[in-house]
C-alpha cells in the first residue's frame, strides 16, 4: 500500500467561489492515483467557531436536500438502504422457533398457534436487533475488533435516462463534473455537519488532471466573513480499500484545517499540525479489525485555494 505524501497529496480541495459570496466549493483531485483500489470512502465535517453560527445557518448541497426529501417521502437521487441485520436476526428467531417445534411437538408445526408464534418471533426479533445492535456498538467501541455502526443510509438509484441529462445539467452548473457517491449519510448536529460518501473506484474519472466537484458548503452571505474571521474545523477522512475475499482492507487517511492550521489529532488527542493520522484496518461486514495506525509527516491531502 503507497500510503505517501506524493499519493495523498492535494486529493481535496476546499475553495471560496470568487462570483458567490458564502459558497466554498469542495473538488476531488488527481483522481487516476486511486487505480487499483474497489472503493474510495470520503467523510467531511464542517464546524464552524463562531457562535453567531450555528449547523441550522449552513447547507452542505445537494446532499442536506436529498436527505430532507427522503424523509418528506419526495422522490430523491437517493434511496434508503434496508437493515438487512434486523431481518436476518428475524428470520434467525423465527427459524429458531421452528426447530423447536420440529424437534418437540412436530405434530403441532403446522397448527394455526405455531405459525402464529413463528410470526411473533420473527416481528420480536426485528425489534431487539436494535437494542442489541447498540449495545454491541457500545460494548466494542475501545477494542481492537469492533462492530460498527451503520455508515451509510442512503444509495444512489440506478442510472435511468433523465439522470444523465441531470448529470448534464450539473457539469453545465458548476463548470465541471459532478460527483455523486454509492452510497451516502448526511448528518446534522446543534453546530456541526457530516456528509458520509462512499464511491466505487471503476465509476470514477480517470484523467490524471480530471478534478471534480463533490459539494458546496453555503453560508448566509451577511455572515460569510464571521464565518472566516473566528475560522472553522473542516476535516476529512479518506479512506482506500481494496477487497480481498470477503474482506476489506481500509487504509485510512485523517486531516483537517483547524483555523489557518493543517493537521490531524494523534492517537491521544493531541493537535500534530502539518501531519496526518493513518489507520489500517480490515473488515468483515459491520465487524472491523482495527490492525495498526501511526502519524504521517509532511501529507497536505487536503488544500485551501
């Protein structure tokens, strides 16, 4: 893996538009070094420092819209993505129950009140699968092998005709090409957003010189400069994985501008400015190995124009 500075660098860029106050512009760069990988995961979060701003004043588009017209029911790029967890545990509940009417009153299997127990317990076992999912969430979370929670809500609908004049459409807004992800979250807190992106490799431009426009971040024009004077946190992790089997093998890449400072946070929370933090980890489902990480010196994987 070619975790190095001269792989990493300049791969995001965050930039104020020059014509549109209050609108910064996030690209993907240099996209040809990620061949030779499945999948490309890219989490953002913006948290601003001034206290005359809060996350309700500021808009990650387009994907705070697509999430608000999913919960509005409006048709969207998006769709929800199915807990399949909480189905299959369902289904292992109620197949549970049939085996032990196969195996203690066989004559009774196929009786109205087992078929409607076998029922009951697969509805039963929907509902616990939440609880229990938080508290394997919680009981692993400073382990080396962890369950995770779900990442990602949301995944992009199948290309249909009038979604590629939209993708016209976009290129011809932003002056370049539009970006959407696999697979996507948008979170909103009192005073931060996250976008969650998750893309396939063989879906991206190649071009060495091809940069693409992922979001925009937009702030009300009257507090664009309060925005800029108390300064912000914009982080990013970007994350590399390949499939081995049934396997995914992550290399993680963590760097944020804290104000004017590029850096990352090492393991002990401490501020390393002009670094970055690295993770390498592997992954079974929802189950993930946190193997190795360390602090690299000298990434810029993310520039400010």
């Amino acid at each position: 893996m070619n975790v190095f500075p001269s792989t990493l660098r300049d791969m995001v860029a965050i930039q104020r538009n020059p014509g549109l106050p209050g609108i910064y512009d996030i690209e993907f760069r240099h996209l040809d070094r990620l061949q030779g990988y499945d999948f490309l995961e890219c989490h953002l979060v913006l948290y601003p420092y001034s206290r005359q701003l809060s996350s309700g004043q500021i808009t990650l588009m387009p994907y705070e819209e697509y999430v608000r017209d999913i919960l509005a029911q409006q048709r969207s790029a998006y769709k929800t993505i199915g807990q399949v967890s909480k189905n299959l545990f369902g289904i292992f509940l109620g197949a549970l129950l049939v085996a032990i009417f196969a195996l203690l009153k066989p004559v009774e299997l196929y009786s109205i009140e087992s078929i409607v127990s076998i029922i009951g317990a697969y509805a039963i076992g929907k509902e616990l699968w939440d609880d229990l999912e938080n508290w394997l969430v919680n009981a692993t979370a400073s382990s080396k092998i962890r369950f995770q929670p779900r990442y990602y809500n949301y995944q992009l609908e199948k290309n249909t005709t009038i979604s590629k004049y939209f993708n016209l459409a976009r290129t011809s807004r932003y002056g370049q090409p539009m970006l959407l992800p696999h697979q996507m979250d948008f979170i909103q807190q009192s005073n931060s957003q996250t976008v969650r992106m998750l893309f396939k490799v063989a879906e991206l431009p190649t071009g060495a010189e091809e940069q693409v426009h992922v979001l925009s971040i937009h702030i009300p024009p009257a507090l664009a400069g309060e925005f800029e004077d108390k300064g912000y946190l914009f982080g990013v992790k970007w994350g590399l994985v390949r499939r081995r089997g049934i396997f995914l093998r992550s290399w993680e890449v963590f760097q944020s501008l804290h104000r004017n400072s590029l850096g990352s946070l090492d393991e002990k929370n401490q501020w390393q400015e002009g670094k970055a933090f690295f993770r390498d980890t592997f992954s079974l489902g929802r189950i993930k190995y946190y193997w190795k990480n360390s602090v690299l010196d000298g990434v810029t994987l993310l520039s400010r124009d």
